[in-house]
C-alpha cells in the first residue's frame, strides 16, 4: 500500500529488486515553494519573461529596475519571492 510518506518496493521490473523508490507524486510534494533559495534579480526578471539575463544586467545599469524601492546600480543582488522589484516604475508580474 502506497501513501503520503510511504514508499514502495520495486518488484524487479526495473531492475532495482528490492530497493526502496519513491513515487513521483510524493517527489513532487517534497518540493515545498517556502523553501524556495534567494535568487538573482537578473534571473527574476528572465523568468518572468521580460528579458533575458544579459539584457537584464543592461536594464538594471541603466537605472530601470528598483528592488524594495531602491534602484540597483549592479546585478549582484539577490531577491526573494517576497521582494518588491519594478522596472520603470510597474512591478513585473509573477
């Protein structure tokens, strides 16, 4: 029987007799987007489909993207899920 927090055994099919294995859902569940790393703003604005990083970094030298307020002179900052960041002025979207 299978269920949240249980594994399983593999039965020989894939050739890992008698190892445990988890299901993939139960992979999927452990990923808990609290957790989440700091990323770099450059990236988080790639990922919200606004640039890409190099044009990003060009973005944020020219003085367009502010983090909490701030405007960033340089890319190496980090940011989280919870930090403001605009780019003239509009905060991009999630």
């Amino acid at each position: 029987m299978t269920g949240p927090g249980r594994t399983r055994t593999c039965r020989g099919s894939c050739g890992r007799t008698g190892r445990a294995i988890k299901s993939r859902t139960m992979a999927a569940k452990t990923k808990s987007p609290v957790a989440q790393k700091p990323k770099r703003v450059a990236k988080m604005l790639a990922r919200a489909g606004l640039c890409s990083r190099r044009e990003a970094e060009r973005w944020i030298a020219a003085g367009r993207v502010a983090v909490d307020g701030r405007r960033l002179d340089t890319p190496a900052l980090n940011v989280t899920a919870s930090s403001l960041i605009t780019v003239d002025g509009a905060p991009i979207p999630e």
